[in-house]
C-alpha cells in the first residue's frame, strides 16, 4: 500500500505542479495557479499520515516505510527548489518573461550553485532522519525496526556522497565558459603610478 502511496504522491506531484502553471500561464489564471502549487506540500502530509496509520495498524517496519520518510525529506529539501525552476520557465515560454538565469558553468559561483544545491539533500537527509526516528520510536521494539535504522544510513550516504561532489567543484573549480565572469577574481587592475 506504501508504495503505490508514493508512486500517487509523485504523480500527484507532476499534475498539480502542471495543473497550477497551466492555470497560472495558459488560462492567465495566477491566484488559481497559485492555490494548485500551494496544495503540492499536502501530499506529503497525506503520505506521512498514511504511514504511520499503517504502523498504528500492527505493520511490521519495512523498506517501504524508510522509503516513505526519504521521499518525503527529498520533497522538503528539493520541492521548492524544482517547483521555482519549472515556474521560471513555464513564465519565459507561456508568460512572456526573460528566459530564466542558467546555473553559472565554473569558477567559485558553479561552487557555490552546487553547495546550495547540496543544502536541499542535507536537509532531506534531516527530515528523513527525524521521520524515521519518531517511526522507530512509535513501534518501539528494536527486534522490528532494523530496516528503518538502515533507511537513517541511506540518507546520510546519500548526503555524504552528494556533499562530496559539491565539495569537488570548491577542490577542483571548473574555469568559467569565456562570456561568464567569476566574481571571485577582480577583472580590474591596479594603476600603477608612472
């Protein structure tokens, strides 16, 4: 039952964020538009609340439970995120706006792209530690909760191997395309007094 939650979670996902754009761009409807991607973080409240009926229920913890908890992290870290970059585009091709700013492409500030980037997966990481965490505290029975103690891991491997590849772009910095500029380097030079 958990996993086809998710799989209406996700789609429920794409056709409420298509929904609320369509109603926001195409029927030049932004309060409706705005009401449809506001009723996004409801699935999750709805999933969250089905799992843990499902544990109230006498389930036994499973991998579709610690799956349940890292959806709902990955939604909470990269949600908004992926709903703002959809929007950007969905107002440049139906909404007459610029085209949205394309992430920089080397130097310091494809660093720090990516460092922020980072920072959505640590926070999922946080919320499904948390999730997981209050799940096994409500079954309370360690003999039945092994497979969402692994589930914890899974996130911070997830985190740990995402923080690593941001970190690479800090170690080993990309140079900047040749119309982009790194603003960590002045362009300007000293006068030096004749």
């Amino acid at each position: 039952m958990i996993v086809a939650l998710i799989a209406a979670c996700e789609i429920g996902f794409w056709v409420l964020l298509a929904a609320g754009l369509g109603a926001r761009y195409l029927l030049k409807m932004p309060r409706t538009g705005l009401a449809l991607l506001l009723c996004e973080p409801l699935l999750e409240v709805v999933l969250l609340i089905a799992t843990a009926l499902d544990l109230k229920n006498g389930a036994d913890p499973n991998w579709t439970h610690g799956l349940a908890a890292l959806y709902i992290g990955y939604t909470v870290g990269h949600g908004h995120r992926t709903v703002k970059w959809l929007d950007g585009h969905a107002a440049h091709r139906f909404g007459g706006a610029p085209p949205p700013q394309k992430p920089p492409q080397g130097g310091m500030a494809r660093a720090r792209h990516e460092a922020r980037i980072w920072l959505g997966t640590l926070i999922g990481a946080v919320v499904a530690t948390v999730l997981l965490q209050g799940a096994i505290w409500y079954v309370d029975d360690p003999s039945r909760v092994t497979s969402l103690e692994s589930w914890r891991y899974v996130a911070w491997r997830a985190a740990g191997i995402h923080g690593l590849i941001a970190l690479s772009y800090f170690v080993w910095p990309r140079k900047p395309s040749a119309g982009e500029q790194d603003t960590t380097v002045s362009t300007s030079k000293e006068r030096i007094p004749s």
